[in-house]
C-alpha cells in the first residue's frame, strides 16, 4: 500500500498494488507492538527472577519451574483463542474475494497487466511462456524487494514523515478509488441504476470513516472490518491483473522471500523489527490486523471507565514505567504487524522492571486481576499482506480452477491449517515468524493437486452417483 | 477435515495413475478402476481418521499434563463427534457442491435418459453419508480408545458397504433404503457407545 501513491502517474491501467512491502513489513513490525504488550508477561517473568533475588535456592527452581508450565499453559489456551480469532478475518476476507470473483465478471477479464509484470503470457510456445512468467515473478519480486529496503532505510533514518505519508497517501487511494471501481462494477453486474451524487456521497463516507477508523481511533470491530475490505480489495486487484503463471509462481517465491526477510539475521524485515525495539516504539499502524484491543473495548465497557482506566495505568505504572505511555497509545490506536505473540521474553525490557517496587507489586497482585490482565496484553497480530496473499490464492484457485468448488474448499481448507501451524510455531518460538510460507505451500499443494488429481476422480463419482 | 482431503488426494493420485497406465477406451474396465478407486478411498479414510485419532490422543496427553486440574478440557467423546463431523461435512460438501452450483444454472435434469430424481437423492444420500461419517467417527474413536477391534473392523465394514451400495444408483431402491436404515442402525449404536440410554432420553425430555 505504501508504494501505490508513488507510482500512480506511471500505470496503463491506473491500477496500484504494490503493499508487498507492507505485507513484509507487517510481519515484522509487530515485534515493537508486541514487546509493548509483553508487560504481563514479563511481570509474571519477573517474578521469577525477583524471586531468586530474594529466596533461598531450594525455593527458587520450583517457583521458577511452575511459573513457566503456568506460563506455557495460559499461552496455549489463549494461543487456541486466538487462533480462532484470526481464522474468522481470514476466512470473511476469503468469502468476500470469492463471492466477488464467482459473481462480478470484471475481476476474471484480461483487461491487460500491471506495469510491474510487462511480459505477456499469450505465446505461442510453452517454453516462451515459462520464461515470461518466470521474468515477471523477478521483477515483481525486485521491486518488493527495493521497496522493503527502502522502508527499512527510511525507518533506520528516522524519516518517519515520509513514512506516514506514504503510508497515508497509499491507504487514500485504496480506500476511494479502487473501492470506487468496485462499487462501480458491483452495480453493473446486478444492473442497478445508481446517480453519481450517491456514489459520490458514499464513498466519501466510507473513504473518510476508513481514513480515520485505520489511521488513528475507532471502534475495534470497525477497524478490523476495514482491514478486511482493503484487503479483499487489494487482493481482487492483484487476482485480475496478475497473469496465470506469474501469480503462482509470485506467490511461491513471495512465501521464500518472506520466510528469508525475517528469519534471517541480515533480512530486511527482521533488521526493521530490531530497530524498533531498540528505539522501544511502535511501528507503523494501518497496516496489521489485531486480534488484541478487543479485550480493551470489554473492559472498558464492564467496568466504569474511569475507575478501570487508572488502575491499570497505575499498576502499569509500577511494572513498566518506561513503556506506560505506549502502552496507553499503543492499545488506543493499534494497528499490528505481522504474526507475532506477545508474550516475547525481551531481555531488554526485563531489567527496567526488576526495581523492588515493581516485585512487590508483582507479588502483591491478587491472581484473578492479573489473569484478566493477561487477556488484554495478549493478542496476535497477522499483517495485511498475509491476508492478501491468502485472498489470492484461494480467489485465484475459484476463478481459474476446472475444478471449481472443490478446489477453492480444498485451498481454504489448507490455508487455515497452514495458519494453525503457524500459530503453533509461533507460541513454540515465541518471536516474529513470517505466516506465508506454511500456508502458500499447504494451498499451492492443494490447488494443483485437487486441480488435477482429484478432479476428474471426484467428477467420474459425481457422474455415476458414487459416493465415497 | 485436512485428514480426510489428504486421505482423498491420495486415493486419487491412486486411481489416476492407474486410469493412465490402463486403457482409456474400455468401459467396463474405466467403471471397474472407479469401482477401485471407491474402494481405496475408503480404506485410506478409515486410515486417516485412525491417523487422526493418534494424533488427538497425543494432543490430549499434552494438554491434560498442563491444564489446571489434570483433566484435559476437552473429552475423547468430544473430540470423536467433532472429527466425525468435520470429516462429515468435507466429504458432503466435497459430493454435493457442484451439484449444487449446476442446480442453480439453467438445464433440465436427466434429459439423456437418467433419472430426474438426481438432484433429490443427492441430497438424501449426502445427508445420511454426513451422519454416518459423524456416527462412525464416535464408534471409531471408542473402539480405539477400548481396544475393541471388531468394532473397528464393523465401522470400516459399513463404510465399504454405504460406499458399494452407492454403486447400485440410478437403482434407487436398492441403494436409498439400505443406506438409511444403515444410517439409523449406527446412529443408535454411536448413542449408546457414548454412553445414551433410554433413561437419558426419559430424562432429558421430561426436564422440559
């Protein structure tokens, strides 16, 4: 999304696209957001450790055992909690692609393609047309790439002004004008009558409502429900003007990339994840998906506002006094980034809290209140480019697929277990992990096998009426 | 749900191989190798939910070790009837959605001199196969759980049956009625092996 504002004047067919570099991004961005909502962690983590400060060593092994199986059970029940609560976007940004492909035809017409991939695929020969798809996907790909190192650059030299707006100016256009041609297209499939002065009214409506739910405060739901529909949005553009070959083969080498950018020590996303924890901010918003406020937005509804609101910030306050204030606006306006969970054991937050005063208010917490905090320090977050990339495949598999139906299940089907693992994984390690390649391999698999093994197997049933 | 699309890729990676390697222009033979194809794909599902079951148990193990009170907060019967479900529902969804899709286009069903009844009893039968997979699944699991095998050695009996009787379509005498009575015989025995009785019912109705 950041890149589109800079290349609009240079498109044949003015359509924009490139937010690779936020996808990138998105998974690791979320490491600063995450070490922010680390606190209950660390507290329960430093509890440990105050503990051995002042115990007898008999003491301290078991202490220290039972807080972490504590520890690693509540991880795992909220883990599965939250693994449910990202299944739902994913699996409503997929509904909606789908829905749209099966039912407006404009998303399945070859109406030309992106500038970014100038070679055609309708040539004469196989060869040709391998070695076509095969330069789009790198040039695609070097452009993602630049485009990360360029973000990374910028972040390390602290133009954060560009950034933003870059970031606004992409999420402006995205917002108004392809949901624009969307509304537009929608209407001419089911031939509604439809005056400008409408349309025009509605799209400023949902444009500004967009603007400011995703880039500064809004209800979480809302929020979370833009996320979706850029997303969905993104990904139909990508699905019309990515050529058969090209997007399958993007795809692939975009789950490789993305597993390289961030576990890699010198991988670009991972070098701008370290930074800003260094720096102990936040990254950019507008451009994860988070699964967390919404603990927030309930308690703040249960209790009276004000008297909830202090509390927390006072014993906040005593755990981590460097990060209170992020915390307060990281939680007010958070966007997220990639697939991390947040309970990341960061050394370099650790020290600040061991004071003596933050171990009494540790120890002296009542357990109920420091569960129902976990909660709300919890959370997962997926970055928008994952979103997307799934909504591609899974939109790519029903537009283009002979075996329909079956194939667009059994990459959905596919995709949600890639992510489960994911997920796993990442309660395992308990650091950035890029949610790509699992997934893409698992649907990639699935799409040309269904596509071309199960098929014919389960449409020659079909025909005599045999059931397996 | 991923077990039993794994389960089905394989099985007809199976029956593509041997549709490629055997005589595309015999008949007999091509309705043969589906007949095959069936049939393998029965017996690697039932080995896939077995898969499956050893999967959950060793999930179960974990996280009864770490949840509060020792017990895992999720029963083996729960878990039973929701992977018989779910391997229900991806198999109905799998039989019937493109039926579905091509019942809402414009066509007259059976114009070539087949049955009109096509898309009814496509319904029915998706219908008593989901039941059956979520049925089985429990008797599955129990069997397991108990060791009983010839339980287990019924359960996949049934299936080769339900699966062969479907051979017998476009007779739908023969093939319907046999399916639903099946369908009823194993409901009333996934019921009482997880632990239904008549009294549960007196007792469940008369709290109303």
């Amino acid at each position: 999304m950041t890149e589109l504002s800079a290349h609009l004047p240079q498109f044949q067919h003015g359509q924009l696209t490139e937010n690779f570099p936020d996808n990138h991004l998105s998974n690791t961005n979320d490491n600063s957001e995450r070490r922010r909502h680390d606190n209950s962690d660390r507290r329960r983590n430093d509890n440990p450790e105050s503990e051995t400060n002042g115990q007898p060593q008999s003491n301290i092994q078991q202490v220290v055992e039972q807080d972490e199986e504590e520890d690693e059970e509540l991880t795992l029940k909220y883990g599965a909690k939250h693994v449910i609560m990202l299944f739902v976007p994913v699996t409503l940004c997929m509904v909606v692609v789908v829905a749209t492909i099966k039912s407006v035809s404009f998303y399945t017409r070859k109406d030309g393609q992106l500038i970014y991939t100038p070679f055609t695929e309708e040539t004469e020969t196989v060869g040709q047309r391998a070695l076509n798809s095969i330069l789009n996907a790198a040039i695609m790909i070097s452009v993602i790439i630049v485009m990360t190192i360029l973000l990374v650059v910028l972040y390390k030299y602290r133009c954060y002004k560009v950034i933003h707006g870059w970031l606004i100016i992409s999420s402006l256009l995205l917002l108004f004008f392809f949901s624009f041609i969307y509304l537009g297209e929608v209407f001419k499939t089911y031939n509604v009558a439809m005056d400008y002065i409408t349309v025009a009214l509605m799209i400023w409506n949902f444009g500004v409502v967009g603007m400011i739910c995703i880039h500064w405060k809004g209800p979480l739901r809302l929020q979370q429900a833009y996320l979706i529909m850029i997303s969905a949005l993104m990904a139909l553009v990508f699905i019309k003007y990515l050529p058969e070959w090209t997007a399958w083969l993007i795809l692939a080498v975009i789950s490789v990339y993305d597993l390289v950018a961030v576990l890699c020590p010198k991988g670009p996303l991972r070098m701008l994840v370290e930074t800003a924890q260094e720096r102990n901010e936040t990254l950019f918003p507008a451009l994860i998906y988070s699964s967390t406020m919404i603990w927030l937005v309930n308690m703040a509804e249960e209790d009276p506002e004000s008297q909830r609101k202090p509390s927390k910030n006072s014993t906040y306050d005593k755990k981590a006094p460097a990060n209170q204030t992020q915390n307060e606006d990281a939680e007010a306006d958070d966007g997220g980034f990639s697939q991390e969970w947040q309970q990341q054991r960061d050394n370099r937050i650790g020290p600040i809290e061991s004071t003596p005063e933050s171990r009494a208010a540790v120890q002296a917490l009542p357990s109920n209140s420091q569960t129902s905090e976990d909660p709300e320090e919890r959370g997962v977050k997926l970055g928008l480019g994952d979103f997307i990339f799934y909504s591609v495949l899974v939109g790519k598999a029903s537009a283009t697929a002979s075996g329909d139906w079956n194939t667009t299940l059994a990459c959905f089907v596919a995709i949600l277990i890639g992510l489960c693992l994911t997920l796993l994984l990442l309660a395992i390690f308990k650091k950035a992990l890029p949610a790509l390649p699992i997934s893409i391999t698992f649907g990639l698999v699935f799409y040309f096998a269904t596509d071309n093994l199960v098929q014919p197997f389960m449409d020659q049933l079909a025909f005599h009426q045999f059931y397996i | 749900a991923f077990f039993w699309l794994v389960s089905l890729l394989l099985a007809s990676l199976i029956w593509f191989v041997s549709v490629h390697l055997s005589d595309r222009e015999d008949a007999k033979l091509q309705h043969g190798l589906l007949i095959f194809g069936a049939a393998v794909s029965v017996l690697l599902q039932e080995v896939f939910r077995f898969a499956y079951f050893k999967l959950l148990k060793k999930a179960d193990e974990g996280l009864a070790t770490i949840s509060e009170d020792g017990r895992s907060p999720i029963s083996l019967r729960q878990m039973a009837y929701v992977s018989g479900l779910s391997f229900g529902i991806i198999s109905g969804v799998f039989s019937v959605i493109n039926i579905l899709a091509d019942s809402i286009g414009p066509g007259i069903v059976g114009i070539h001199g087949d049955s009109p009844y096509y898309f009814i009893t496509s319904a029915f039968l998706t219908m008593a196969l989901v039941l059956l997979h979520t049925f089985w699944g429990v008797i599955f699991f129990d069997a397991c759980e108990k060791r009983r095998y010839w339980c287990l050695g019924l359960v996949v009996g049934s299936h080769l049956l339900t699966s062969g009787l479907t051979f017998l379509n476009p007779w739908y005498e023969a093939s319907l009625v046999p399916i639903f009575l099946i369908t009823l015989c194993t409901g009333l025995w996934a019921f009482f092996t997880a632990g239904g009785s008549f009294r549960n019912i007196l007792k469940c109705l008369s709290c109303k």
